[in-house]
C-alpha cells in the first residue's frame, strides 16, 4: 500500500527533479514529474519561490525555467541525511 507523501517529501521530490535535469527545468515538464494535481503543484511552487529554494530565470530561449539556489541544494543534502539517520535506526 503506496502511504501519501508528506511535505517535506514533495519539497525533496520535487527540488530533486530540477537537480536531476541539469538543474533546470521548465514549469510544465516539472509538473508532471512531480506527479502533484497543477493546484498543489502552483501552492507548493510559490512556497519554494518565496523561500528561495528555487529561482525564476529565462533559459536561452526566454522561456521560464526554475533552478535551485544554494538553499535549495542545502536542503537535499540535510533530507537526504536526516533520512539516512532513519534508515540507520530503523525508524
């Protein structure tokens, strides 16, 4: 039985979608990786952008794309630790 992700899971999944692509990725295909309904996806967003995990650029075509910033990428490393403490003491 699949549980629902929590916050802080979505947050990881969906900063470690833009890492994965070159850290760059527009808002449409990060939508649907993040496999979030597009309402969740824009509160979550905005959440991201205002805290400055992400930041709003225009790639080389002037398109909208989103990148991590040094919080962002912080923030992978700490989860991915404190998951790893979990994992250790089967928690």
């Amino acid at each position: 039985m699949n549980k629902k992700r929590d916050r802080l899971e979505v947050i990881y999944d969906v900063l470690d979608i833009v890492r994965k692509n070159n850290n760059s990725i527009k808002p449409t295909p990060l939508l649907r990786k993040s496999n979030l309904s597009s309402q969740s996806f824009s509160e979550y967003l905005k959440e991201l952008l205002d805290k400055e995990f992400l930041k709003e650029m225009n790639n080389k075509k002037e398109r909208k794309c989103y990148t991590l910033t040094d919080k962002g990428f912080s923030y992978l490393e700490k989860y991915q630790a404190i998951i790893g403490f979990i994992n250790d003491f089967e928690l």
